[in-house]
C-alpha cells in the first residue's frame, strides 16, 4: 500500500491558548434542541404545523367515543356526546352504515355589580362506521339520555345464536 502524504499549512498571526470551559451539562442542551426537532416535526406531519393557542384550535371536529355490539338480530351503537342537545343530532343511516353529527354553540353570561362573566362554547362532532353486514335502516331507532346516544339497527338477516360445544378434556 503506498501511503498518501498530506499537507497542513499552518495558520499565520496570533493563536490563543486559553482554555475554553465546557459545562458538565452541555449534553442537555443537545437533548433540547433534539426533542425540540422530534415535537417540531411531529406537529407538521400531523397538524400541519405548531397547534394554534388560544385560536381556533377547539373548533376541530372531535370523533365521540363509540361501542357498536353486535346483539344478533341488530346492531346497537352507543356514542357519548357529552353536552349535546338531541335537536343538535344529526343522524343518518344506511344499509351499510351510520353517521352521526352533532354541533353545540351555546353562550353563557352573569353580570354582578363589580364583575361580568361570559363564557362561549363551541363543539362539533362527528363518526362513521361501517357496519359488518347489511342493516334495515328504515327501521332504525335512537334515543339520547344522559349524553349518551344508542341507535339500534335491526339486520337484514339475524347471525343465528352460537351453540355451545361441549369439548372432553383428555
């Protein structure tokens, strides 16, 4: 192997020989600025940017938290709206699935002798499913009770009750 021999020039005018301090705690501010590209880049892929403060941040439509059982002869579908008036549903069903929508705006103010209170609210939410197997829609039902919305969706064919086997154990 032949060897490559290199050149350093060196530098002209004064150097300094005094020694530079580094804080036994350096590395953390590379930890910062490492999390700080984690949450930076996070925040693009999923919103686009930085969440708004104090803006129009709350007036992202929400999914509401939902169960949908199976019952055999129907589907039955709980969603929790909480704060929701039934007038502010909007529900929709069809063979193979369900929307539900709702939307509150409410404005609440009191007004004292040396104070005045006003408060704003705003929500919207909203959730499709699929349903596993065609429905009767026509023949679907709802209620709203305590922030809780069942709808129940008759099938068009009933799943016939599972029969229990008896298995000898050896």
């Amino acid at each position: 192997m032949e060897r490559k021999s290199k050149e350093i020039q060196a530098k002209e005018g004064p150097t300094s020989l005094a020694r530079t301090t580094v804080s036994p705690f350096a590395w953390l501010d590379d930890m910062d600025r490492w999390f700080a590209n984690i949450r930076r880049s996070f925040e693009d892929r999923f919103w686009g940017g930085p969440p708004a403060r104090w803006t129009d941040s709350d007036l992202r439509v929400r999914q509401p938290l939902v169960d949908l059982i199976d019952k055999g002869s129907e589907f039955v579908v709980r969603a929790e709206l909480p704060g929701v008036a039934k007038e502010d549903v909007d529900l929709t069903v069809t063979a193979d699935g369900i929307e539900i929508r709702a939307e509150t705006n409410r404005s609440r103010e009191e007004k004292e002798k040396n104070y005045q209170y006003r408060e704003r609210t705003y929500q919207a939410l909203q959730r499709v499913l699929s349903f596993p197997e065609e429905v009767k829609a026509d023949l679907a039902s709802a209620t709203l009770k305590d922030g809780i919305l069942e709808v129940r969706v008759p099938k068009k064919e009933p799943t016939p009750e599972p029969k229990p086997v008896k298995v000898p154990v050896e």
